[in-house]
C-alpha cells in the first residue's frame, strides 16, 4: 500500500478525470504518474516515486504543462519517474 504525502494530498481531487500509468520496475519501485485537465482546461500532471514498501521517494506535482496534451503530459511524465527512480534514495528531495 502506497503511502501518499503532502504532494499528492495538495494535486488530488476526486472530481477530475485522471489518465493514469502505473508501473512497477524489477527492484519493486513503484511508479504512479497521473494527467488531467482542470477546470480551466490546463493540462497537470503528477508524478509519485515509491519505494518497494509504498513509502514515498519522491512526489512531484505540476498545475500546468503548457502546450501539452494529456497523452504527451504522460509520457513526459513516465520518463521523468523512470530517471527519478533510477537515481534512487539520492532523489528525495
């Protein structure tokens, strides 16, 4: 079970549509990165690095992804984990 912090607290609302790509590497690390629009129409995103155990290595949250659709927000979005994850514990940040 994942254990979400402030990050993702502050981004999550239960009211807006997410696309969602979860992955989980070899290591265990798990990558949860979400995108939607928001009410105004701006595409965000969220970005959630876990460690084996669910705990959280590293969160990140954006509010808007100028010039970007929800689809390229995602893949920007899994690319990013991936290096973050890779870097390990060092990302915490």
């Amino acid at each position: 079970m994942r254990t979400r912090g402030p990050k993702y607290w502050e981004w999550a609302d239960a009211q807006l549509h997410c696309r969602t790509h979860e992955e989980v590497l070899s290591d265990g690390t798990i990558l949860d990165i979400q995108a939607r629009l928001s009410r105004c129409g701006a595409t965000q995103m969220f970005i959630g690095v876990y460690d084996a155990s669910g705990n959280a290595i590293k969160e990140e949250a954006y509010a808007k992804r100028p010039g970007e659709s929800i689809t390229r927000a995602l893949a920007w979005g899994v690319e990013r984990a991936r290096r973050i994850a890779s870097k390990g514990s060092s990302a915490v940040a």
